[in-house]
C-alpha cells in the first residue's frame, strides 16, 4: 500500500480497532504516515461469513468517501 500511495493512487488499509495504533506506526515507518486507515469492526477472523460481509459493508463507505474527497 504504501508503494501505492507514493505513487499518487488512492489508497487504503482496512483494520480493526486493536489495530488503528500498529497501522499508524507502520504507516510511519513506511513513509507514508498519511495513508488512510479505514476502521471495521474488531475481530474479523474467526467469524462467519455473514459477520464477515457486513464488516466488508461497513469498510465500503468508508472508501467510498475517501475517493470522493480524493477527487474534489
């Protein structure tokens, strides 16, 4: 992702909340501390898929505003 951002496209990542502060710090270290951290609801493994989709529909506006904002 982060070679992605660099490279001016309109990125993301997407973690659960136990993770916003380790996704902050590798985005850091890998130089882009501005990289968008899309937040879903924690845990996402050991779920059912149903649990699984609606996380993926939380994540979807989520990125979809960020390309809105992106291309204003």
């Amino acid at each position: 992702m982060a070679n992605l951002q660099k490279r001016g496209l309109t990125t993301a990542v997407i973690c659960s909340g136990p993770f916003l502060k380790l996704g902050q710090a590798q985005a850091r270290v890998f130089g882009v501390p501005e990289l968008p951290l899309l937040v879903i609801p924690h845990p996402l493994g050991g779920i059912a898929i149903d649990q699984v989709k609606a996380r993926a529909e939380h994540a979807l506006p989520l990125f979809a505003k960020l390309l809105k904002e992106k291309t204003q």
